[in-house]
C-alpha cells in the first residue's frame, strides 16, 4: 500500500548548503566519494556509481548501495539533521558490522549539491521495510535561506512513502540521484575509477565491500612495471629502521605517541607527472584524509630530486579517532599544528628524508651497472685513448652516471658527445674537472651539456648573461608601468626569462575557449574579457594571470584565483589527454603581507598554484641564472673572455 507520508523537513540557514556543498565539492570525484563513504558507513557490501554517457539536458548520476537504508523517521532524524553525528548517536565509532566509520561531521550528504542542483533519495529500511523517497533542490534551499529561520524550517519534497513491509526488508539500501549537473565535461570512467581508488583503502577489504563505477570496479593499480624501488620491501640489510616491522609488504611501527602507522613508499623509475600520486597520501578508517604532501618538508635535504619520483600511503587511522576533529571537512589535509597530528608529522619527515638518501644512493649504483653496460660499445673508442686519457674519461663518465635525474638516453646521447669532444681535443679541462666530481654539484653543469650537446663553457656563459639582460629588459617595462598585454607579450616571447625552467614552454593556443570560459565562471562579475598567457611544454600546462598594475593581492584575490585554477585544472584534464599537469602562477605589483594571505600561497603552492609579486618573481630568476655563470666560469676562470664576461654589467652583456 502506498500512501502519502505526513511530511519531511529540514531546519537551517541556506548558506549553510552553499558553503558545504558547492563550495566544498566542486570536483565529481570528491562529491561522489563522500556519498561512497556514507554507503561504507551504512554497513552496504556494494556502491554502484554509474556516470552518464554524456554531460547535457537529462544527464544524471546515480549512486546506489546496499546498505541498511532508513525509515521515514531516520530520514528526518539523521539524513536531515545537519551536523548529524552518527559516532555519538550510537556511542560507538563502529558499524553494526564492525567497521570503522568515515564520516564525521554529519555533512558529506551534502556533497552532491557541489555538482548537481537535484538530489533525490530513494531509501528502503532494511529494519522495516519503509521506503521512503524525497529529492532537495540546492536553488530552493539558497535562494530561499532569507525567507525562513529555525523556527519556520523548509519543507522537503516527500515523492513517494511506502509503510513498512517485512516482505520488502530484503530490498535494503539507498539510491542517490544527482540531476541538473553542473558539470561541464563528461567525467572519463576509466579516471573516474582511478581517482575513486586513490581516496579510499579498500582493496584489501574488497570481500565485503565493492565499489563499481559504469559496472567496473574501481582498481589500486601501482603500475607495478613502473615502480623502480617500494619500501620497507626494497631495505636492504641493516638498513630496516628500528621498531619497523614488515607486514604484507607494508611497514607497521608505532610513533613516540604510541599510535600505530602502516606505510608504504615507492619510487617510479621516472618523474610521476600526476598530483594525485606524487607525494605521500594519508588514509584514516580507509578514506583520504590529506592528499599528497611531502609532510611539509622544505629544501636543503639529500635525494631531494627523488621527490618526484615518489608516492606512497600511510595509514593513520588515530587521526579520526581524536576528541577533536584533526581532519578537514572535506577531507583533503590534516591539521599538523594540533599535538596530536604532531608526532605523525615528524615522523613522517625523517622517513621521508631517510629514503631519499637511500633511493638516491640505489639510484646512483642503477645508473652506474647500466653505466658500464652502455660502455661496451664505446669500448674499442676507449682503448684507443691513452690509459690516462681512457681513466679521466671512464671517470667523468661514473660521474654522470650517478646524476638521477638523466634518464638513460640522455645519458647514451651525453657519452657520445663527450667522447667525441675528448676525441677533437675540445672540451678535455672540462671533462677532466667533471672526472674529478665527487658530489652532486656538477648536476646542474651536466644538465646544461645533456641539452646543448656539449657545448662550451663560454658559449654558455654568454647564452646567461644575455638571459639576465632579458630579465632587465622585463624589470624596465614593470617599472615604467607598461599595459599588462604588453608585460604578458614580452614573457610569450622569453618565458625562459623569468625561470630556467620555463625553457621549454612555448604559448598554447589550442586551450584558449576553455581559459576563456573557465575564468568567466569562476570570476563571475570581476571577469574582464582578458586572456591569460597560457604556456605548454610536453605533457604540462602552465597558466600566467597578471593582475593590473597597482593591484596588491588579498584574501579575495586568491580565493578567486585558487577557485579559477582548482575548476582549470579539473576542465583541462578531463578534456585535453596530452595535458596531465596544469599549474598556475599569478604576478602582481604586490602580495599582502598578512599573515593568513602568506600562509594561503604556502598551502596552495604544492597543488600547483602559486602567487608572488614582480620583485620575488624575478629576483628569484636572476639567482638561477647568476649561479648557472658562476658554475660555468668555475670550469674556465683563467680565459680572458670568460673574465670579460665575468666583469660586464648586465647590460653590456647584450
């Protein structure tokens, strides 16, 4: 029999949706995820999410578990009482079935407005056999925000109530419908999955818990082929730390705190490229509670090129068992200035810097057995030199071999080419210099020869000085106040200028509807028409935004920004497959210095953004290229022209 319920209501301030839904889950894979958590906590054995085949009018996006359900009661008692703490209400942080609960803060239900205005519940009681469906519309609940307080709550609309029914008790779970997406691009299952995966730490537990996505289950893949070194696995004798036991592949020690910690680390055998897995995740109760971070470690440590080649996950579960939440509300960092989250950070820090050095000393034997493979074709080159000559240059050779950022074909290209210098009698002060490193020091040098096929010493030492004129050219027009087309122009032409890393960044034009339609949305009225500069290398996106001259970076500035990266970023990847990074950087004349605007560019510099002014930005440009002249005039300070170079102003050096 089915009949009409009495009624559902909800009680609150419509901002309150705003702040925590579209606000907080702007991505599809982070909204969904939240949704999967609460199906995990409702004890469901499987979560079928099914994307739509294509964004547009109709497209949808369901969510459907097997899990308890509610009763009508239920509906209002917990899935409408916002802030609903399940933990509290049961008093206990497990699951009927005995599962450590995820959620918290009684909010992730409200993930789906990030994304969508309609969420429609379905609901079958696995206690009583009610179902229960009734849908919220995120337009009606912030629009009409003002014109009802606590007491005069909002009416939920109630499509469907079936009373209870033993016969229907079997059919138990919930199905979530998300409707009038907002999306703009057709999420890729494959990704999809893939992302899924990498927020939740459930494999192990698959046996009680699927998650499917299109009908596939999400995977864990590690790229097994890719990965060079995993850890503690990969410890050789003697090095396994004190108190570490290996588990399954995965280290398990206790912290000075006496909370436990599982971790794994691996390090690919190239440059990762993906943020969502360059970087150690935590995981607390399966779920994601800090994306990939370094734990906040900063430079001046040994190995610390390995960086980009590592990832890896530690299991926390403390984290979500303290008094007071350590974890936030959308699940993406951890408060590390609490005592409690304090322990795990340090750790975290000296393992981290322990296994660079490792991998670095792993790395550098690698490079150096392979070393002497690749020689075996040069064999007959070398035994014509002479056994002094023969010795210096197998020596510069080892010396290249144990810089890890050189990947195998740079290096059989840089062999070559050093032997035939030393062969034509050019070059033979610098190799014998290199022969003699026995540090890391000449990697930047061998860099500079990898990519310009050895070329000389003073040749190189002119191509800098002729950088650093450029970089005075762009400090005049900052300084007179020139249009900001203009200063982005100048940079098109020369973004090598600003960064020797931007070297190989060339304008991308194919992007330029996508830019243009990303910032009109997240700028909204201050949105101007402009076109941001826009570089490509490889598979790496760079986005410049100038703020007109005279502006000073705020708070609200960089809310804005980091909204119109975070939305890019998420547009371009879905849209553009030969793009994998997309990073942005915005220049003004001036950064606020307040406290919270300088510690908000820290927290967004390792998600790709970053935020200085013209003085920090090019003061920095000039210190890599002065000390690029100073490594190349160590390997030539007695050449007359070198030292001409050497005593030249910036200027004269044009």
């Amino acid at each position: 029999m089915s009949t009409i319920a009495p009624h559902l209501e909800i009680r609150f301030r419509g901002r309150v949706i705003e702040h925590l839904g579209i606000d907080m889950y702007q991505s599809p894979v982070a909204a969904i995820a939240e949704l999967v958590s609460n199906s995990w906590d409702a004890d469901s054995r499987k979560v079928d999410v099914t994307l739509p085949p294509k964004i547009g009018p109709g497209a949808e996006i369901v969510i459907s578990d097997n899990g308890e359900g509610m009763t009508l009661a239920q509906c209002q008692g917990r899935y409408l009482n916002v802030g609903y703490d399940r933990r509290k209400d049961r008093g206990d942080d497990r699951t009927p079935k005995g599962r450590p609960m995820m959620g918290r803060k009684g909010i992730g239900k409200f993930a789906g407005f990030g994304i969508a205005r309609f969420v429609t519940v379905e609901t079958v009681s696995k206690e009583t056999g009610e179902r229960t469906t009734f849908r919220l519309d995120a337009t009606q609940l912030i629009e009409d925000s003002d014109s009802y307080a606590e007491s005069q709550p909002l009416t939920v609309d109630v499509l469907n109530y079936e009373e209870a029914d033993d016969s229907r008790t079997t059919q138990h779970g919930t199905t979530i419908t998300l409707s009038e997406l907002s999306l703009k691009m057709t999420p890729n299952a494959a990704q999809f999955r893939t992302s899924m995966a990498r927020r939740f730490l459930l494999m192990e537990r698959a046996d009680e818990f699927q998650v499917n996505v299109n009908e596939e289950s999400i995977s864990e893949s590690e790229d097994v082929e890719k990965i060079e070194f995993s850890f503690p696995s990969d410890y050789a004798d003697g090095q396994l730390p004190e108190g570490v036991a290996v588990e399954d592949g995965w280290g398990v020690e206790t912290l000075p705190s006496g909370s436990k910690v599982r971790w794994k680390f691996v390090f690919y055998k190239e440059p990762i490229g993906e943020e969502e897995l360059t970087g150690i995740s935590v995981f607390s109760h399966h779920k994601l509670a800090q994306r990939p971070f370094l734990f906040n470690l900063s430079g001046g440590f040994g190995g610390q090129q390995g960086t980009s080649y590592l990832s890896g996950r530690v299991e926390a579960d403390f984290l979500d068992e303290q008094k007071r939440d350590l974890i936030s509300t959308e699940r993406q960092r951890v408060n590390w200035e609490m005592d409690a989250s304090q322990p795990l950070l340090e750790w975290g820090q000296t393992r981290v810097k322990s296994l660079l050095r490792i991998w670095q000393g792993l790395r550098s034997k690698a490079k150096v057995d392979a070393m002497r493979k690749r020689m075996t074709p040069f064999s007959v080159r070398l035994g014509n030199l002479e056994r002094p000559e023969r010795k210096i240059v197998e020596k510069a050779l080892t010396s290249i071999a144990r810089i890890s950022s050189l990947n195998d074909d740079q290096f059989g290209d840089l062999a070559e080419a050093m032997l035939s210098a030393w062969e034509g009698g050019r070059l033979k002060g610098l190799i014998d210099d290199l022969s003699e490193a026995d540090t890391m020091d000449a990697e930047v040098l061998v860099k500079i020869l990898a990519e310009s096929r050895v070329m000389s010493a003073l040749h190189a030492a002119e191509h800098v000085k002729s950088q650093l004129n450029l970089i005075t050219g762009l400090e005049e027009r900052i300084k007179k106040h020139e249009l900001e087309n203009e200063v982005r122009d100048y940079i098109a032409q020369n973004p090598w200028l600003v960064s020797p890393r931007w070297e190989t960044f060339r304008v991308e034009r194919s992007v330029k509807a996508l830019v243009d339609e990303v910032a009109k949305e997240a700028y909204g009225e201050y949105w101007n028409a402009r076109m941001d500069l826009v570089l490509s290398s490889g598979n790496q996106l760079l986005v410049v935004e100038f703020m007109r001259p005279g502006l000073k970076v705020d708070w609200d500035h960089l809310n804005r920004y980091e909204r119109y990266v975070y939305k890019l970023q998420h547009a371009t990847l879905a849209k553009y497959s030969e793009f994998r990074t997309v990073s942005g950087l915005l220049v003004a004349d001036k950064i606020e210095k307040a406290t919270d605007v300088l510690a908000k560019i820290d927290d967004m510099r390792p998600r790709d953004m970053d935020a200085t002014d013209w003085a920090g930005l090019l003061g920095r440009a000039k210190k890599q290229w002065e000390d690029y002249f100073d490594i190349l005039f160590s390997r030539a300070p007695e050449d007359s022209r070198m030292q001409s170079l050497a005593h030249a102003s910036v200027s004269d050096a044009s």
